[in-house]
C-alpha cells in the first residue's frame, strides 16, 4: 500500500511538472509574438511616420528616434546668411546685398553710376563738348554741347564755317569763296577773278 502511494505521488509531481513546464514555454512565445510586430502593422507604422515627416515639414515641428514631438523654432533671416533678404538692403547689409562694380547704395537701392569723368562720356565727335555732371553720384548723367564758334586747330568745323574762318575746314570748291589752295585752274567757279587766293565775288579779295 505504501510502495502504491509512493508511485502515485511521484506520478502526480511529475505531470505537475509538465504542467508547469508546458505554460512557461507557452508563455515565453506569446511574450516573443508580442515583441514582433506583424508585416501589416509594420506598413501602418510605416505609414504613420511617412504622415508625421509630412507634418514637420508643413508646421516646423520635429520627431525624435522614439517618436516624441520636439517643438523647434524658424531662424529668422540675419545678415550673413549669403541671402538678400527680410529687411536687409545695401545700407543695412552690404554681405548680403552688396552692390555691383557700376553700381553704388543710395536709400537702400542699388542705383548705377553712368560716369565718374568727363572721359567716360567722350564720343566720336569733334564738333561736341562732352561732360559728366555729379560725377561718381547716383544721379550723374552725361552731356553733350555741339560747337558752333570757329577756332583754329581744335580739331571742329563748325556747321557752315569757312577755311578762311576755322582753319580746320577744309576748303570747298562751289561754295562761292576761292579759298586756300583754291585757283583758277582747279576751282574756276569760285576763282575766275581773283586767281589763286583771291576772295569770294562778293567780298573782294581775300589774303592768308
């Protein structure tokens, strides 16, 4: 009888222990299955931090590795930041809104310059007086003034000067003034009666 309650104690420990053994290992893979997220929860997690970079970008607010909002503040635009803007102008921020060569600040405004000297406004033109009024100035302009009185080698013939006014004229055979240069043989109309260095019909002769 003793021998018979021995085995039977034995025999109800060791299913006890199965038992027991068979919930632990039970326990251990629902715990593993818990920590593994699904192939679809990883598209919804996936998802939802797609949406969460969407709102950083449109509100300025940032997200961490695990997911927490970071509030983060816009810098605003300073002088320095190689970009002309915000309030920023060539007198308040020459490194960022500086003005070219040809240019100078004037009331916060580039403004270019169109002549420092007098020889930036100089043409082609002998007859023409040419200056540059405010030079180096935002407001400086260039201006030409046409010669009219005669003057002997500045290089100008007036409209309607005479060699014999202006010696840089030149003379003109048919304008009715046998001039230098001008005779009988080469200029007959303008020297029929005075021969070479006459004068014009009109005014008598003429001497150089």
């Amino acid at each position: 009888m003793k021998k018979m309650n021995k085995k039977m104690i034995a025999s109800a420990v060791a299913v006890l222990l199965i038992l027991i053994a068979a919930f632990w290992i039970k326990s251990m893979m629902k715990q593993d299955a818990e920590q593994t997220p699904k192939p679809q929860q990883e598209e919804t997690l996936d998802k939802n931090r797609s949406d969460v970079t969407t709102t950083v970008n449109s509100s300025g607010t940032d997200w961490n590795q695990g997911g927490n909002e970071i509030q983060t503040q816009e810098v605003e635009p300073y002088c320095g930041d190689e970009e002309c803007n915000g309030r920023e102008s060539c007198s308040t921020c020459k490194k960022d809104c500086g003005c070219d060569d040809n240019a100078i600040c004037s009331d916060g405004k580039c403004k270019t310059i169109e002549c420092t000297a007098d020889e930036d406004c100089v043409d082609d033109d002998a007859c023409s007086i040419d200056k540059c009024y405010f030079p180096g100035h935002p407001n400086s302009f260039c201006s030409t003034e046409v010669i009219t009185t005669a003057k002997h080698k500045d290089g100008c013939c007036p409209e309607g000067m005479y060699f014999d006014k202006d010696s840089d004229c030149t003379p003109v055979c048919g304008d009715g003034r046998c001039e230098y240069g001008e005779n009988e043989a080469n200029c007959l109309e303008d020297c029929e009666f005075y021969g070479e260095h006459g004068g014009t019909a009109s005014s008598g002769p003429v001497y150089y």
